[in-house]
C-alpha cells in the first residue's frame, strides 16, 4: 500500500483535539467553562487544533504553537501547552487569551 503523509489534520482529529484539550484542562488544570472558552479561542486562532500545524516563519509547531514543539501526538502538545499557560500565565488561558490580542502571539 502506499503511504499517505499528512501535514494537515482532519476534521475528525482536529474534533478529537479540541475535546481533548477542553476535557485536559478541565481535570488536570482546574479551568473553569470560562477558561476552556478562552483557550478554545485562543488554540483555534492559533492551529484551528491542527497537531500538524507548521509556522514556517518561527519554530512554532502543533496546536498550542509552542516553539521548538517536536512531538507530533495531539496529547502531549495539549499537556505542553496547559503547562506553558500555568507557568506563563498563571493558569489562565484568559490572560494568555488577553495578551494574543495585544501582541498576536502569547
């Protein structure tokens, strides 16, 4: 068979990623509805939830474009990403929301 390779999500994955990332958030960080709705926001202005998002200006990769990203499993991108907001932003994704509006990066 011939192999396919992927450099864009499907819908279906990129579904699957957003749910995952809402349901991560939720037990694993403690967000609130209005914390997942932000980073909702701010992951679909970011990959759309696309795990094979490639910035090609920076070394910005996956759903939550963190730089220098090099796994390509949505899951582990997720908890890196989770993790960047706690440290950076204090937990909040609506302040890592906030500062994407000013700056268009966070």
């Amino acid at each position: 068979p011939k192999l396919i390779l992927h450099t864009k999500a499907t819908t279906s994955e990129k579904q699957r990623n957003k749910a995952t990332a809402i349901e991560y958030s939720r037990i694993a960080f403690g967000y609130s509805q209005r914390e997942s709705d932000c980073l909702v926001t701010l992951w679909t202005r970011e990959s759309r939830f696309d795990h094979l998002a490639d910035n090609p200006t920076s070394t910005a990769y996956g759903i939550g474009q963190l730089l220098s990203e090099t796994s390509k499993d949505p899951r582990v991108q997720i908890l890196r990403g989770l993790r960047y907001i706690e440290v950076r932003y204090n937990n909040s994704a609506c302040r890592a929301l906030k500062f994407h509006n000013r700056k268009g990066w966070y």
